[in-house]
C-alpha cells in the first residue's frame, strides 16, 4: 500500500520485521488521592518502525521528549492513545493514532520518546 506520492511511503507486510511491543495502562489508587499508573504487555507484534529527523518545533516543546518517530502496524490489535509502545529497546508514549487512508488495515502512529 502506498501512502502519498513518494516511494519510502510504501507499507505492506514485507516491510513490517521490527518487533513491537504494546503495553497496556493500569492506574490505581494510591491512597493519598492519587494514583499509580502502571504498564503491562499486552502482546508484541511486528511493525514497520521508522525514526523521524529532529526538529526544532520537537525541542521547542519544553517537554522531556527527545526523540520522534512513526510506526506503522496492522489494524487488528486494541490499542489507544494511553498506552506506550517499546521498539528498539526504547519506550514511548503515544502522539497520536490514525487509520492510513481509512482503509482498516494499518495503524500510523506517531510517538516520541
């Protein structure tokens, strides 16, 4: 499936070889009036994992984030904005999710580390 114009767009089942993981929040009470959120794996599958290049406007952000990225997965898992996704060995947290091209067959989720 291409999406957009340009050839690096391409995302189909051969281009997913990175190994995902999707962890699911758990938020408890802590007594005290707050909370403990916790996460644990809800499965790992495999996706197509591509770092984007820095920008200022990520910097500019005045947030602990460092590092962005794109990866595309399969639609069929459960998955929202809370969780955290762990790939290369780095977890992180969830920008956004959008269905590519309303077609129900992958995610596109941008995160940032």
């Amino acid at each position: 499936m291409r999406i957009g114009s340009k050839k690096a767009n391409y995302v189909d089942a051969n281009t997913m070889y990175s190994e995902i993981g999707l962890y699911v929040p758990t938020i408890t009470a802590d007594g005290q009036g707050g909370y403990i959120t916790t996460y644990a794996l809800q499965e790992t599958v495999f996706g197509d994992f591509r770092p984007m290049d820095e920008n200022r406007a990520l910097l500019e952000l005045q947030l602990s984030f460092t590092r962005s990225a794109k990866v595309f997965i399969r639609y069929d898992v459960t998955i929202n904005n809370m969780y955290k996704i762990e790939a290369e060995g780095e977890m992180y947290t969830i920008h956004s999710i959008k269905d590519v091209e309303n077609q129900f067959r992958f995610y596109e989720i941008l995160m940032y580390h």
